[in-house]
C-alpha cells in the first residue's frame, strides 16, 4: 500500500466497523422482537453478511487492503503479501472496529433490547453462539470455514478478476460460507467480527442480556487465526 500505515489502520477501522455494523444489525432484524424482518431466517443473514463484506471493503479500499479480519492479515503475510509488522496492528484496530459498529447496533435496534428476553438470540446478534457447543467440532468447523476462505482469497489474486470487482466475488465467497459451512458454529471466520461486539454486549447497557460466553469466546478467535494460516501456506505449495 502506497498510503502511510496510519491511514491503512484507519480504512481497516473504518471498513471493519461497517462490516460489524451491516453484518450484526441484519442478525438483529432477524432475531428482535418487533423487528420488521423477526424470523426472516438463516438465508437473510448469509446474505446480509455476504454484502456487509462488500460493502466494508469497497469503504475501506482508498485507504487499504480492505483485509477487516486478522485471520486475513496473518494468511496474507503467511503467503507473504503483506508485511508481518502489520499484522498486529491491523489486528488490534479491526476488533476495535468491530467494537464499535457493535455498539452501533445497539443505538440502532434501542427499544428492541427491551422487549426480547431471549438472552442467547441478543447474543448471536454480537457474536457467534454454536448450534451444538463441542469446542473440538466447533474449532474444526471455524477452522475449515476460515482456511476456505483465506485459500480462496489468495486464488483470487492470480485470477482475472479487476480490481473493482473483488470486493464483490468477496461477498459471494463469505454468503457461499455462510450458507455452505456456517450451520455448526455461526461462521465467525474473523476474530475482529466476534471478540470486538463480544466486548461491545459485555460492556454495553444491554436490556435483558445474559453472559457474554467467555467460555467460547476463544474459537472464534484462535481457530480463524489457525485456519487462515493454514489455507494460506496450502496455497503457497500451489506451483
């Protein structure tokens, strides 16, 4: 990136917290009470996701990579396309991205915290909860889900595809996840999509809230990093 790093932590910030934004308030149209789109189903927030990705790096893509996901920056300098200098701080301001645009749709969906009482659906509208908790399944599902992603991200690179129009064939990937590998866990995928609103329901005012699952707390956030890391060294043994 020809832009000094601190204009790229602020495109990764910004483009981070919009993906946060879109992405957990369409789980939250789906899952609040009152809500217009309450019950609108899995296919609604694989598609909301798929295009909060697209949307997030379009807005961060003057500005940087637009990776919005540490698992992205660590594959990326594992298949050394990215400066491994940057990857913690590129980290650190993503999940505070995802911090905020979390607390965004806290402002956002205010009254609809009040009269939902189902503690779990108020948590997967910041993070991931699993369909059946084994953190040995859960690890591998996040791990395959990741290690998809980030092997074809690299493939895009030596593709034909213009530089306008990866962020779309991005979206696509992250709803084909979605819709493909996200039923066991959720499809976190991105540390900063799970621990930054993790953060933002546990310290947050939220009506009705329950625990914030620290237990779990750590798949969603080790698991991407180790699939990234692996689905990108495969694709550097590609010839």
């Amino acid at each position: 990136m020809k832009d000094p790093l601190s204009l790229q932590l602020l495109g990764e910030f910004v483009g981070t917290a919009l993906l946060v934004l879109l992405g957990d308030g369409v789980v939250a149209g789906v899952n609040l009470n009152k809500s217009k789109a309450q019950g609108a189903g899995w296919v609604a927030i694989t598609i909301g996701w798929g295009i909060a990705v697209t949307l997030g790096v379009y807005a961060s893509a003057f500005l940087s990579p637009g990776h919005l996901n540490p698992a992205v920056s660590l594959g990326m300098a594992v298949a050394g396309k990215f400066p491994w200098a940057y990857v913690l701080p590129y980290s650190i301001v993503q999940i505070a991205g995802g911090f905020v645009g979390a607390a965004l749709v806290w402002l956002h969906y205010g009254p609809h915290w009040r009269v939902t009482d189902d503690q779990e659906a108020i948590l997967s509208t910041f993070a991931t909860v699993p369909a059946i908790r084994s953190y040995a399944a859960n690890f591998i599902s996040e791990l395959i889900g990741t290690m998809v992603l980030l092997f074809s991200l690299l493939t895009f690179t030596r593709g034909d595809f213009t530089a306008g129009l990866n962020p779309l064939v991005v979206g696509v990937l992250i709803l084909a996840i979605g819709l493909s590998l996200g039923g066991p866990t959720g499809y976190a995928i991105n540390p900063a999509r799970d621990l930054g609103p993790r953060m933002t329901h546990a310290i947050f005012p939220i009506a009705n809230k329950g625990s914030s699952d620290w237990a779990y707390s750590w798949v969603p956030v080790v698991a991407p990093m180790v699939g990234g890391g692996l689905g990108a060294w495969l694709f550097t043994l590609i010839p």
